[in-house]
C-alpha cells in the first residue's frame, strides 16, 4: 500500500467540508460483479454494437422478449453482498467524511450498504418500472422471477415492465443533480471508474478544470490521471478506503 499517497488523502478529505464520491464498476468487481467492459465482460464478448443494438428502448418497444431474454443471460446478479468498499463509504457518510456518491453502477449495493444519498445516474437493475406513462409502478426482483410468463406485466394496469436502468436512447437519470453534485464538491473521490463513459467522465472534466482536488483510486489508468492531485492505482479498494476511514479516525477528522 502507497502509505504516502494515502496520508495526503487523508489530509485532503480531512480539510474538505464536501467530499463527493464517483464510483464506478471496480468498486462492484469486488463484490462479485462482473465487469461488462472487463475482459470477459459483454461488451468484449459480443461486442459494444451487439449490446447496444438489444439493451436500447428502441428494441425493447419492439421485442421485450427478445430483451427478457438477453437481460436474464447476461444482466441478472447472482444476490451479491456489498463489498468493503461499499460498506466504508456507508461508514465514511455517517461519519460525514462524505456527502454523497454519484455512481455508474445499477447494482444497487451501495444502497444495500446503507449509503443514504446515491445518484444512480444508470438506474437498478433489480427494480422494473411500469412503462405505462400514467401508473410507472414499481416491481421488484422476485415479482419478475416469478411472473409466469416471458415478458413480466404490471399488476395494476398490464402495462409491459422494463427494467429500471437506462437503455441506449434514454437519458440518464437524475442528470442535472448529479452535475450539480460533482461540480459543487470541494473534494471529489473517483472509486474504480477509468472515466470513460460519458456524461459522468464530462462532470469529472468539468470539475478538475476548475478545481484541483481530485483523487482516484482505480486499477489501470483513466482519463484524467494528469489531472489528480493523488492517484493511488493498484490494491483492493476496499483495504485502501479501509485504512484511510482509519488514519482519519486516529487524526480527529
Ligand atoms: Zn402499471
């Protein structure tokens, strides 16, 4: 572990007032999670014109099975448990170390991990909405699993269900709040995310153009390296958040 690199984060995070977190898909490939763009992710598999051209609402309109179908191969998660990442930044916001987490991830694990405000700007894969535009009722997991039939339909109104992430050709969730999240933060902590995945990378950009305390930890390099005050690549993201949570409790922050 890069003791040194750690100590200057610590002293950054322990002066800011607001402390923001990205967190992308590093974070969850240590709960268990595969990553799609990941070597033998989906994306590399099939290839990102494949997978674009089934998870769009344009197919989905047209052929909900045919998505169903390709959405229980490939984007059902085995019921995973947070990893120690998740549970420190849980920790890290009760002990208001951090204001809040913007992430790419649709696992739902930093929720599960008791962090209280997440951006999910792709949605939850484990919650199904209505597309009825007058009911938008939700679903869970076990609803769909059991619904006896290929294409999961809501109770109240047999309007078609979709899965509550966000297809190619819809926006991002929440788009504004978490620019606003980012761009505002006085510190932002960037968690296993290469930066790559527009518009969240763009909010990055935006901030480290004007502000200089950008963190990263991740494996691999990203987009904005040059622009990080610390870059701590390498390890277990979790042992790494671990011991930082810990010199700031040793240090009175
Ligand atoms: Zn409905």
């Amino acid at each position: 572990m890069d003791m040194n690199a750690i100590g200057k984060v610590v002293n950054v995070l322990g002066h800011s007032r607001n402390t923001i977190a990205v967190t992308g898909a590093g974070i969850s490939t240590e709960a268990g999670i595969p990553d799609f763009r990941g070597k033998d992710g989906i994306y590399t598999k099939l290839g990102e014109n494949r997978v674009m051209n089934i998870i769009n609402i344009h197919a989905f309109n047209q052929n909900p099975a045919e998505f169903y179908d390709f959405h229980r191969k490939y984007f059902s998660f085995p019921p995973v448990e947070p990893s120690k990442a998740h549970k420190i930044l849980s920790e890290m916001e009760k002990k208001g170390r951090l204001k809040g987490i913007v992430t790419q991830n649709i696992d739902g694990l930093h929720e599960k991990a008791g962090s209280k405000k997440v951006i999910a700007i792709h949605g939850t894969s484990n919650r199904y909405i209505c597309m009825n535009t007058g009911c938008q009722a939700l679903y869970n997991q076990d609803y769909v699993d059991n619904y006896p039939a290929a294409v999961p339909l809501c109770e109240k109104c047999e309007g078609v269900l979709k899965p509550d992430v966000v297809l190619f050709g819809e926006n991002i969730k929440d788009y504004s709040q978490a620019q606003e999240m980012i761009t505002s933060a006085q510190v932002l902590l960037v968690i296993g995310s290469s930066l790559t995945v527009y518009p969240l990378a763009g909010f990055v950009k935006e901030f480290s153009t004007f502000y200089q305390d950008l963190i990263i930890i991740n494996k691999g390099r990203t987009q904005l390296d040059h622009a990080a005050l610390v870059k701590i690549d390498g390890g277990n993201t979790g042992d790494t958040l671990e011991e930082i949570n810990r010199q700031m409790d040793l240090r009175g922050f």
